[in-house]
C-alpha cells in the first residue's frame, strides 16, 4: 500500500474529514499551499493529501514535467505542515489520472464515517461534466473550488449546470488570493531566466534549478548562473 495511504487508514471508522488536493503541480507554489491550508481550517479537515496526477486526461503526457519530479518537488514543499500528505496514488496506476478511481479507492480505504473532500482550481473543476462518471464522483465527495481573486463564480455555476442544482450542497468555494500565483507563470519565468523567488518554497526554487527543470532545450545550469552573475541581464 501507498505509505501515505496508511495514515488514511488511521481515519476509518471514526467520524472524520479527509481531502485530496488534487492537481498536476508542475510545479507546486505558495497558491496551492494556502488553498489547501485555508480549505483544512475552513472545512476542518484532519488530512489533506496532495494527489499529483500521472497524466490527466486533458493533456499528453509530454505536455507535463515527469511524474518523479512533480512527485518530489510536491514532498518538499508540503513537509512543514504537520496536516499535509503526499500520496503517490495516481502516480502508480497507468494513466490517464481519472479522479473517480482515485476516489474509489479512497473511500475503499476509509469506509463510510469519513467525508471526503476534493480540492483543486475552480477552472479545473469548470470541466467537471467532461469527467469521467461525474455523478458518481459527486456522489462520493464534496468539492471545494480554489478561486483566483476577480473569479466570476456564476461561470462555475453556469458551467455545472444541472451538477449545481443537484448537488448545490456539495460545492463550495474557497476565494484563495496566493493563487494569483500560477504554475505556467513560474514556467515561463523559468524559461526566461526571471525570478520565481518567494512565489513557491525556496526548497522547490532549488529543486527546480538542481534538475533544470523548464529550461528552453540546449539551456544549461552554466548558462543561468552566466546570466544570475550578469545580473542587469536579468529581467523583471
Ligand atoms: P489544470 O487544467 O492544470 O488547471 C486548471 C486551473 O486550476 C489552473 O489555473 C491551475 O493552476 C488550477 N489548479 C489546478 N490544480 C489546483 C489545485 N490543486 N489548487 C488550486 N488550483 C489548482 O488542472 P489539472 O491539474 O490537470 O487537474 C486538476 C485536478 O482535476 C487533478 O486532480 C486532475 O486529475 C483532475 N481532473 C480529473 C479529470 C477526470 O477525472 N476526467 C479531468 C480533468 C482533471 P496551476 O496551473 O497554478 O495549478
């Protein structure tokens, strides 16, 4: 079994909150730890257990960072919160990362006392009616959307459709203003040798430039050090 799994075991049978904080993190930054910390404490939640994707069915597999890396970074950024997990869940199963099977196997796990929560975007969860047997999936959780700041929530609502008026109940939002900070922002910085400081944990900045992660091909560690020393060369 998932090491991690086994704290979620610890949960069974008693009268609990779980979440899975659901996401392809590439790379993990400080928007998706305040939006899980700010959905554990509103929600009060026992558990959150980040859930990287292996691949997720909207997107190729070479349109994201490989899973060990998307894996570790996620593993250094939760490790100084006592409420936070990783599991490797999704990351072990053949892709693509179908979030109904990952809920089944969570539920399989915890039994019936414990509420399962899904966190993750509001413009992720805007597709919900594309997954795969979404009634099921909203049967068996509840789902808390992270907004960015100026979201327009009656998009949610208009996109959900018949989903909302059924399971109004299960739905709730979370206005998460870190998330100003996105994933294709820090990549793009990367590439373009910009600063990421301070936008995710200073342990994933490093993991990010250990392993040269989103560099443009034929960009080398050599070449972003030149361009640090430089230092009016860098912009931004
Ligand atoms: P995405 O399309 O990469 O992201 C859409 C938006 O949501 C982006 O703005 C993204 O910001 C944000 N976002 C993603 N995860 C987030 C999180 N945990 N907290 C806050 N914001 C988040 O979304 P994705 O990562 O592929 O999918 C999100 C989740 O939905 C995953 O667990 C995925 O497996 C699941 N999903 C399931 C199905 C299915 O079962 N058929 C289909 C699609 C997605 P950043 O880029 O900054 O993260």
């Amino acid at each position: 079994m998932d090491p991690e799994m086994e704290d979620l075991v610890q949960l069974r049978g008693r009268t609990a909150s779980a979440a899975i904080m659901g996401g392809t993190f590439d790379p993990i930054h400080y928007g998706h730890l305040v939006a899980a910390e700010a959905a554990r404490v509103k929600f009060q939640l026992d558990k959150v257990f980040f859930v990287p994707n292996r691949q997720p069915p909207h997107k190729k597999d070479y349109q994201v960072t490989a899973a060990k890396h998307r894996y570790q970074m996620t593993v250094l950024a939760t490790i100084t919160n006592p409420h936070f997990y990783v599991s490797r869940i999704e990351l072990d199963r053949p892709a693509p990362s179908y979030t109904i099977d990952t809920l089944r196997s969570v539920k399989e796990l915890l039994g019936s006392k414990t509420q399962v929560f899904f966190i993750s975007g509001a413009d992720a969860i805007l597709d919900i009616l594309t997954w795969k047997d979404v009634d099921e999936v909203m049967e068996m959780c509840y789902f808390i959307a992270a907004t960015r700041p100026g979201y327009r929530l009656e998009e949610l609502g208009r996109r959900l459709g018949y989903l909302l008026k059924k399971y109004s109940h299960k739905v709730f939002c979370v206005e998460v203003p870190a998330l100003a900070i996105s994933s294709t922002d820090i990549r793009e910085r990367v590439t373009q040798n910009r600063p990421i400081k301070y936008l995710l944990p200073e342990s994933v900045e490093n993991y990010i430039y250990k392993y040269e992660l989103y560099k443009r091909a034929g960009s080398t560690l050599k070449t972003h050090v030149a361009q640090e020393l430089k230092g009016n060369e860098v912009k931004d």
